[in-house]
C-alpha cells in the first residue's frame, strides 16, 4: 500500500485531518483518522457557567466556556464563548447597579437598607389582585399588592394629583380622566382640543391644567353628590394680549415660550406658579388669572416647583443640577408690586433635578435627580435655613416623581418601580417596599393614608399608593404596617383625620 504523507496533502504537521482521511507513522503504518464532531467531545462538567443560581430555563442565558479544541492542550487561549439563549432577560430581571457612595453633610447620614424584594405586578389588561408580598423589617411587618391595573387608550400618563378623595389623571392625549375612591371607579371626564397635559394641580374650587401647547386651562369644580366641572378660562386670557399691546409690551412676556412642567398654588397668597422649559416661572393670580411677575429662575429648563403652605416659599428645581430658594419681598410693596427674590440654591451633586416635594410642615424637601438618587435637605429649627441631609439610594435609573405624606415618601422612576420610604424621627430612612409591575417609566404618582400617621384599630398603618406611567397603566396599591411598636419610627404622628392627603 501506498504511504500517504501529511505535507503531501497540503496539511500543517500540528494540524488534525479531516474525517475520514489517513494518516502515516515513523514506522511508515498507515492508520484511519477520525475527528469527534462537537457533540461528541467530552467537556467537564466544570468548564459550563451558567448564569443563575439552577439549571438554565427556556428564558436564561447560558454560557459555555471551554479551552480551544486541537492539539495545544491547557495552555492554548479559549476559543469561545457562546451564547445559547433563546431569550435575553428583561430589564427588570438584571440586577441593580452597583452599590453607590451615600453623601452627607452634617446632619446624620441616612439609613439606607436593603430593599425588600418586588412584588410581581399583575397585567396591565387585568385588575386581579395579587397575594400580597410580606415582607419582615427589624420591629414591624410590611406588607404590598397590587388592587388595581387600568389600562385607558390614552397614551402615556404624564400627570397626575390627588384632592380629597377625588384623583386625576392627565395623558398624552386631550383627556383628563377623575376617579373616585374608594372603588376608583372614572366618574367624569375633562376634554379640550390641546393634547398631553403635562402638569395638573388641583386647589378647593379649581383644577388647573398645563398643556404642550403653553397654556393653562382652569375648570370650576362643583360637588352634588358627584363631582362636577365647568370650564371658566384659558391663561394667559385674550384680554392679557390687548393690555399689552396697548401698554407697548411684547407679546412673548405675557405665556411661556416652552411646554409647561409643573404647577404649584399657593391658596393663601391667591397665587398660581408655573414652570417651563423656557427657563423661567410665571406667578399668576388666581382671582382675575392674570400675569403678575415672570422669574428668570434658572439658567436651564426648569423641571420642578413647590410651595410651603404655611410659608409660602417657592423652590425650583433644574437640570442646571440646582434647586433654588425664592421668597415673596414683602417690604417691597402691596399685591403686583411684591416680588419674589432669591434666597438660596441648593446643589444636587452635579446631577439634574427632575422632580421635588415638600413634607407637610415644610422641614424636609426631597429632590430626584437622573442619577437614580433622591436627596433632601432638613431645615433648622431655630435659623429656618436649608442644610443637605444626604440622599436615598435604591433606584438604578432616573427619579421620574416623587410624593410624600405623614412619615412616607413615595418615588417612581425610569427602572419601571415604585420605592415607599419610610422616614423615622431620628432621620433615618429605610426603603418598605419596591413595587414593580409597570411596563414602562413611573411617571407619577401621588398617597395617602387612612389616618394621619396612626394605626388603626386592628394595629395596622394603610397608605395607598396611586401610581401612573408611559405604559399608560394606572395601577392602586396598598401597604399595609403592622407590629410597630417602637415610638420613634414611621406612624408616630397625631392626628384623628379619616385621611391625610397630600
């Protein structure tokens, strides 16, 4: 027989045959070589990684890695590493970002615990409750579930306020949606022809609403049995316009040049505050809806604003990653005359300021930035001034809206959850509960409680948390506290009220 040479047939001498071809020994025996195929090499149990704590599901992403395949043995590099997922996960199955330095001044540094663990939401077609997700902290129980999921062709929700008992809902579209508690059920409908209401709020008699198109409509609200509005005005009024052009003034003074953000009122001043992209607020007086004065607040577009109810203090928050302190100038004269002024700004950490709110009393003022933080700042006591306190962590994506009543904090954010803080008396905040069930960005939210910061009869503290977001789903919760016995924890208030709105 014939001898076959390796270089004869244009093969490398390292290099393995192909199947079915020969090979030639010193001793010049011929001997028939085959190469296992893939499936058929043995692999180490321990040179396969996968990417969870069991086997690799249908929905888990399994990795392989081994060493090259050939002559080499365990010194060659590896040759792959291969993916054979048929489905990547989501990403509210990856884990969180990496834990994150915590910054404090000189006020105690924050309490910041681990989060308890999401509860799973229900479908956005349904409005099946869940079993509730319990969760056990140091000297209380949490518990959470999801009591309602409505999905409305409305588009995304991008507003959202809550007054007593009554809570609107505005979306992208021409349609402002009320429900009432506490079936929350839609009782009545506002329309116009603008689209997306971008800021709502709500006083005893009027709701205000911001659209993209720079104005703010107003509707009367009138209560016989059922809530019932009647459309009275559009700011800036046509009458504002004439005023001006005969007073010489330009027309772009009288509305702002950018879609609106937020909306504040100040019922005891009679004030109305609005917030735009144009970088300025607007202070508008409620009894005749006109234009008082125009505040270049930021040298960015504003995002934010808040009013203390008994103070009257303005705060502007901007993606100059800066919230501003602003206060009436009362020496300066009477009703148009008395303008605000700037008092403060307050760094955020070099990060923007999407959203803000002010606890009840005015001692506490939250801030979320895009950088998945939520900062406070704590008043003095005596010299009434702003110090920084430190900063909630727990989101990994932007702090989308943030609300507050009695001791909690609610924040929803771009990582699709909704965080409850709970904040106790000695500044420590600890995080109760995330819940996740959205689809897309929490975009608002607004809670509250069944009594102001007590327990009920059966030892239990209830807040309901309403949430909103760009999957355009209106979803209720409820948290249920029970066990808290230490007094200097969360539900320490006083107060009898059947609810504590916000």
């Amino acid at each position: 027989m014939e001898k076959v040479d390796s270089m004869s047939m244009g093969l490398h001498p390292d290099e393995p045959p192909s199947d079915g071809e020969t090979t030639t020994t010193a001793t010049g025996r011929i001997i028939p070589t085959k190469v296992p195929s893939f499936s058929e090499l043995p692999i180490s149990p321990a040179r396969f990684s996968f990417s969870g704590m069991g086997p690799p599901s249908s929905s888990e992403s399994c990795v392989i890695r081994g060493r090259g395949i050939g002559r080499g043995g365990s010194n060659s590099k590896p040759s792959f590493i291969r993916s054979i997922s048929t489905k990547e996960p989501a990403l509210p199955e990856l884990s969180l970002s990496p834990s994150r330095f915590s910054f404090s001044g000189t006020c105690p540094q924050p309490l910041l615990t681990p989060s308890p663990p999401p509860s799973p939401g229900p479908s956005p077609h349904h409005s099946l409750p869940l079993a509730p997700t319990v969760t056990k902290l140091d000297n209380f129980q949490v518990s959470h579930r999801c009591i309602s999921s409505t999905l409305k062709k409305d588009g995304r929700l991008l507003s959202m306020e809550e007054f007593n008992g009554v809570v609107y809902t505005g979306s992208e579209n021409n349609c402002i949606r009320i429900r009432k508690l506490p079936d929350y059920t839609e009782c009545a409908q506002l329309k116009t022809k603008a689209h997306m209401v971008c800021a709502l709020a709500i006083s005893k008699d009027r709701v205000f609403a911001a659209y993209a198109d720079c104005k703010i409509r107003v509707w009367r609200r009138c209560w016989d049995g059922i809530p019932t509005h009647v459309r009275i005005a559009t700011i800036p009024k046509i009458g504002s316009y004439i005023r001006n052009y005969i007073a010489g003034k330009e027309k772009k003074t009288i509305k702002h040049l950018g879609p609106i953000t937020s909306l504040a009122i100040h019922e005891t001043d009679d004030l109305l505050y609005s917030a735009s992209v144009d970088k300025t607020v607007k202070v508008w007086r409620i009894s005749d809806l006109k234009c008082i004065q125009t505040i270049q607040a930021h040298p960015e577009p504003i995002n934010a604003i808040v009013v203390g109810e008994d103070d009257g203090v303005l705060y502007t928050a901007s993606d100059d990653a800066t919230v501003r302190v602003w206060r009436r100038n009362f020496c300066s004269g009477s009703g148009d005359r008395q303008q605000h002024a700037l008092t403060v700004s307050l760094s955020a950490k070099y990060s923007p300021v999407k959203t803000l709110t002010l606890t009840t009393d005015g001692g506490i003022l939250y801030g979320g930035c895009t950088d998945g933080y939520i900062h406070y700042w704590l008043r003095g006591w005596f010299t009434g001034q702003l110090k920084y306190g430190g900063a909630l962590s727990g989101h990994s994506h932007a702090v989308m809206c943030l609300a507050n009543v009695a001791n909690y904090v609610v924040s929803g954010s771009a990582d699709l959850t909704s965080r409850i803080w709970a904040r106790e008396r000695d500044g420590h905040h600890s995080c109760l509960a995330v819940l996740q069930g959205h689809r897309g960005p929490v975009r608002c939210v607004t809670a509250f409680l069944n009594r102001r910061g007590s327990l009920t009869e059966d030892g239990e503290d209830h807040c309901t948390v309403c949430t909103g977001s760009l999957d355009g789903v209106f979803k209720v919760w409820q948290v249920k506290i029970s066990g808290n016995t230490n007094p200097n924890s969360i539900g320490a208030g006083g107060g009898g009220q059947d609810y504590s709105y916000l």
